[in-house]
C-alpha cells in the first residue's frame, strides 16, 4: 500500500525529471558533437522533440496533481468556503469532461498510427509511442482531477464543519 501511495504522489514528478534530464544531455551531446567533433548527431532533434512531447503531455496531470493549473487564488480564498470548494469541484468536473472529449480523439489517431504503421524519420520509431503521449496524458489528467474531486469533497465537508463547530 505505501508503494502505490508513494508512487500516487510522485510517479509524473519522476518521469518528468527524467526525461528532462535525458533531453539535456541529448542537447548537450549535440552541441559537444557539433563544435568539438564538427559533426551533429541525426537521430538527437528527433528524440529531443519525442522526449519534449511526452513530457507536455505528462505535465497536465502532474499540474493537476500539484493545483499549478491556473487561478485566481486571491478570489477564491476571498470566497465562503462553500462556494470556494464548490467553484473548484466544478472547474475539475469541466476538465474532466474536456479531457474525456479529448481522449477518444486522441485513442482514434493512436489507432490510425498503428494501423499505416508510420515510422520516425531519423530514428524508425514507431509513431505509435509519440501518439501515446496523448492517450496517457490525457488518461492520467481525468485520473487526477477524480482525485481532485474526492479530495476537495472530504476538504470542504472538514472546513465546514469546523466552521459548525465554531
């Protein structure tokens, strides 16, 4: 149980600091191979945009996960804290809905890739592991606002009756 919970907190935190990390060290092997060795590596700028890919995809949940997506918290700290749960719950109801929309889309490109078989110009990936990125992205972006949703239930349901209590 401590396993899935830790990887719960920190599983898009990991992933993101590696491919990251990858990504710096293609640009700066690019650049060494480019002035030291006057010549540039084919397949770099490929997996360097694959890599920039997956990591934009995985940034929405891991925003999520970490409330960095956009607001206004001086309103909403201004607001009674019924409303204030309230507007949030229905901002992570509407994102769940718009990446619910997204995802099927995203599912059909998926298949259309596997089915014409592209390959990666430079590297002969698959396309399939780029048209992924969205899927799964998408996926764990409703995954983590449920989780948001059940989050700020329980939250508002604690500060209300606190305030109750008082």
């Amino acid at each position: 149980m401590k396993a899935i919970k830790w990887l719960d907190e920190n599983l898009e935190e990991i992933i993101l600091v590696i491919l990251c990390g990858v990504m710096a060290c293609i640009m700066i092997l690019q650049v060494i191979m480019r002035y030291a060795f006057r010549s540039s590596l084919s397949w770099s700028e490929e997996l360097t945009r694959f890599l920039f890919i997956w990591s934009a995809f995985l940034s929405i949940s891991y925003c999520t996960r970490k409330r960095l997506n956009i607001q206004i918290t001086m309103l909403l700290e201004a607001l009674p804290i019924r409303i204030r749960y309230t507007l949030m719950i229905i901002v992570d109801i509407v994102m769940v809905c718009l990446f619910g929309y997204l995802t099927p889309a995203a599912i059909n490109y998926l298949g259309q890739t596997i089915a014409n078989n592209q390959l990666s110009t430079a590297l002969r990936l698959p396309m399939s592991v780029i048209y992924l990125a969205p899927v799964v992205g998408f996926i764990l972006a409703i995954i983590r606002h449920l989780q948001s949703i059940a989050y700020d239930v329980s939250e508002m349901k604690k500060a209300l009756a606190e305030e109750a209590a008082k």
